[in-house]
C-alpha cells in the first residue's frame, strides 16, 4: 500500500504514474480509518482538504510538474498540533485555546507546501510540549503501535505513533529537550532534531525558545535528509534563525563512512541504562567500526547536570511564553468580574496540572532572590555543556549514545512521578542545550513485549549532513527501520 512507503519510493511510483497523489492519500485516509481509534495519533484531519490537496498534486504530476523546486509533491505529511497550518485548528494539546483556527502557515510548512506536500491532520501531543509520554493531552492519551497498552513518548507521540502505524509518509514534530527523538526511538522511526537556526520557528507556538525547533519523523533517515532540506534556511520572521547555506543533505548519503570519527561518551553510561537497551547500542557500535569508522572514547563532563539546567532554563521561558494566554481573546474563555479574576479563572480551567506546574516552577526560578541563583546559575553551567561539546567535535564527527535509557513504558507507570518522567530524557536534553543537532534511528528491539529500541547520533552545529551520512550507512547495513509494528484493526 502506498501509505507504507517512504517518501523516496512514493516519489518514484507518483513521477511512474503507477500511483496518484490521491490514491497515496486516500491510502492514509484508509489506514487512519483502521487503526486511528486504537492509537489516537491524530487530534483531527479533515479528509476533504487532504484530497483536494491530492488533486492539485496530481494536476501538477500530469503537466510533468514534479522538479527540483518541488521535491515533495504529492507527499502526504502530517503536523503535531502546535505548528501553525493556515484554516486548520491550533491547540496545543491544551483546552486553553478553545476553537482558535491559524490564520497563517508556519514558515516550515510554508516551505513544505511550496516543496508540493500534501500537509494534513493534527497531531496529538502533551500539551504546549511539556512531557515524555503525551499523556499529558487535553484531548486523550496516544498508544504505541508496537503496543498499545505503552506510551509512544512525547511530546510528540502522536507524530511518531502516525509515522510508525503508517497513517502518513512523514510528520514534523518538535524539540525542546528530547521530544522528537525519545518518541521516534520508542515508536520505530526516524527522527531529527536539527540544530538550533536551522529551520525558522515562526509559526511554531513556543515553549522554550532558546531550546526549541521543528524537525521531521520519517520512515528512514533519507526521508529525514529530504524534509530538512526543504524545511531549512534563514527567515526574516525569525531572528535566531541562522543564514547557514543549505546544503543537498540528501546529497551526503553516500554509504561510505571510512575514516570517520565517532565518539563514544563514557558519562553515558549510567545506572538506570536497562541491558537490552545498553547491548543494542553496543551492537551499534561495533557495527560503526566494522563499517570503517573509528570509535573513539570522549568525555562530557557536564552531562550530570543537563536535567536540572534543563528544568530551570526550560521553565522560565514556559512560564514567560504562556504568559500570553490570558483567555482574553481566544478560546475557552471564563469570565470574571474583574481581569485578573478572568486571567486566573481561564487559566486554571485551560491549563493541565504540568503545565501549570511549569509555569510554576519558570515562576519561581526568575524571582528576585532565586534569579541568579538558579535562572542565571543555570545559563552559566549551559554555557559548559555547550563546550563539552564544541570540544568533542574538535576530534570526532559526530557522537553516539542510546536515545533512552529504557524501551517504551507502560501507560501510567510514570504519570504520578514527574521526576522519574524527567528522567527519560537524560540522553535526549544536553544536545538542545548545547544548540547541535541530533537524530534517533531504530537499532533493535527489547523482547517480551517487541519493542523498538532507539540509537542517538549527535552532530556538530550545522553538522547534519555528515551525521546523518554516518546513520544512513548504519541504517542501511542493519535494516531495523523496515521492522512494522504487529498492528491489528481497531475493534
Ligand atoms: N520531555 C521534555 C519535557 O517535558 C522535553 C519536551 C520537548 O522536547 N518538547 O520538557
């Protein structure tokens, strides 16, 4: 079926003729249909608008329309809810921004739109991206294909629990401290954080700014390479975004690894690292050597204290950005009789218990008297982490790590425990620090229950194309990623 192919394949068949854009897209439609009321990926979509996005595709297929300027046309992505897609809902997995409809695209699904992508749905998610498990969701929890009484990681489970159960070719999600590759690692797909300017953020409702950015879930790491390519680039509408050339990231797939450099980070291996997660990621190794790559030990000193600066710099700016939501204009608004009882009331309905617990948090760490002890402390010590690393990447090309340090969880084993849940994260969150670029590809599975377990290359600023060249080859001679989950219709 077409909706389980890459995008790579589904542009050769479409540019054949052997299948239409909208037999592609019906093909997801369909797939939806069957396993959507089991997984819950998608918050909405809006089918009509996907086909007719189809036969505008399928128009310019016919006139020999598919070129350079439109790598993607005819290709059905999907979009976690907090990315701006004009007419289409935006709410954040949050109550709080009731029926708002975008007014605007994002720039990052501007460019996919203009690259011929089809961009549907509304992609499930802890809300304003505070999680690890999108069970923090106004709107329900999403299961994982592989199994569906765990969770597909967060926040942007629903992105990678669509691309895994084959609802979409691809989907973009974001990344604030792990939240694009702790769910494509425990959902089976690909999934990359690209580094800090290199895709615009405009459009994209902020979490922490310093730390967020929008990448792609895909079904291989070429796939990756194609939707970094058409999303990146500088943009006047987004001042940190950097005006680095692009380059064709496809280009760098060339299998050959030869000589490079891989480094191995000895602080990661840490106590709660479970074995089949440690042996995979071993395995991974040895197989980056006998591909002809180096392995070389480094050290991050820093790498203990990434989780608590995390939370410290990661709240404060939650808790300036969501300061915005005063339910004065949009949304599930509750009055009062005066503003600020209008203020406090819409805002304990709207928000959920992490959120409010974020603001909290970000609240307290940038008051007078505990702002330079923690907020200011914490920028200092990011400071290291970002060096730990700029010194690394002075001897090897790019690092390798587990994605997490354990398979998926269960639904609610985590929930009642934020700081366990923060835990999850401890492989994922140096690397938004630190402002470079990560991906998590499959590396193997955890037995009884099958489930996926995710490998973590990091790459120096600007560095994707030579990461994503070392996880190509890697991909490429394992062939974990063409593992399907063992879905079954919903009853
Ligand atoms: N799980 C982390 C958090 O809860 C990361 C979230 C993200 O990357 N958006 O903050």
């Amino acid at each position: 079926m077409p909706n389980q192919l890459t995008i790579s394949e589904l542009t050769v068949k479409l540019a054949r003729r052997e299948v239409s854009a909208r037999e592609a897209t019906q093909a997801c439609l369909d797939q939806i249909a069957r396993v959507d009321p089991k997984i819950h990926a998608f918050i909405s979509h809006d089918a009509a608008d996907a086909l007719a996005q189809a036969d505008v595709a399928d128009q310019l297929l016919a006139q020999g329309g598919r070129d350079a300027n439109r790598p993607l046309l005819g290709i059905p992505v999907a979009v976690k809810d907090v990315l701006a897609v004009k007419g289409q809902p935006l709410n954040c997995g949050s109550k709080i921004l009731g029926k708002f409809i975008s007014p605007y695209d994002a720039t990052a699904i501007e460019k996919l739109k203009a690259a011929g992508a089809i961009v549907f749905g509304r992609l499930n998610m802890d809300e304003f991206a505070m999680g690890s498990s999108t069970e923090n969701s106004a709107f329900g929890l999403t299961r994982n294909p592989w199994d569906v009484t765990r969770i597909p990681g967060g926040s942007s489970g629903g992105s990678a629990a669509a691309v895994a159960a084959d609802e979409c070719l691809a989907s973009l999600g974001t990344d604030t401290g792990g939240s694009i590759r702790q769910p494509a690692a425990l959902c089976g797909c690909v999934g990359l954080k690209p580094t800090y300017g290199r895709i615009s953020r405009y459009g994209l409702v902020a979490f922490a700014s310093s730390l967020d950015q929008i990448g792609p879930f895909t079904k291989d790491v070429r796939d990756a390479a194609i939707l970094l390519g058409a999303m990146s680039g500088v943009d006047p509408r987004d001042s940190t975004s950097v005006p680095e050339p692009v380059p064709d990231y496809a280009a760098a797939l060339t299998g050959d690894i030869r000589g490079m450099k891989i480094g191995l980070p000895k602080e990661y291996l840490i106590g709660g690292l479970d074995p089949e997660v440690k042996a995979a990621v071993d395995a991974a190794v040895k197989k980056f050597a006998e591909l002809g790559a180096e392995i070389v030990e480094i050290s991050l000193p820093h790498t203990d204290y990434a989780v608590a600066v995390y939370y410290i710099i990661a709240t404060a700016e939650a808790s300036a950005n969501l300061a915005r939501f005063d339910g004065v204009r949009y949304g599930a608004r509750v009055e009062g009789n005066d503003p600020i009882e209008l203020y406090s009331r819409t805002r304990g309905a709207g928000f959920g218990e992490e959120v409010k617990r974020r603001i909290i948090l970000g609240t307290y760490v940038l008051s007078s008297g505990y702002h330079d002890a923690y907020y200011l402390h914490a920028q200092k010590v990011r400071t290291l982490i970002r060096n730990d690393f700029l010194k690394a990447f002075e001897t090897v090309d790019a690092i390798v790590t587990p994605t997490t340090p354990t398979a998926a969880f269960k639904i609610g084993e985590k929930s009642d425990d934020p700081l366990q849940m923060y835990l999850s994260d401890i492989f994922t969150i140096s690397c938004n620090l630190a402002g470079i670029c990560g991906v998590s590809l499959p590396c193997g599975f955890a037995k009884n229950p099958q489930l996926p377990i995710g490998l973590q290359l990091l790459g120096q600023p600007f560095g994707e194309a030579t990461m994503l060249k070392l996880a190509h080859a890697y991909e490429q001679s394992t062939g974990w990623h063409r593992a399907k989950p063992p879905l079954e219709p919903a009853a």
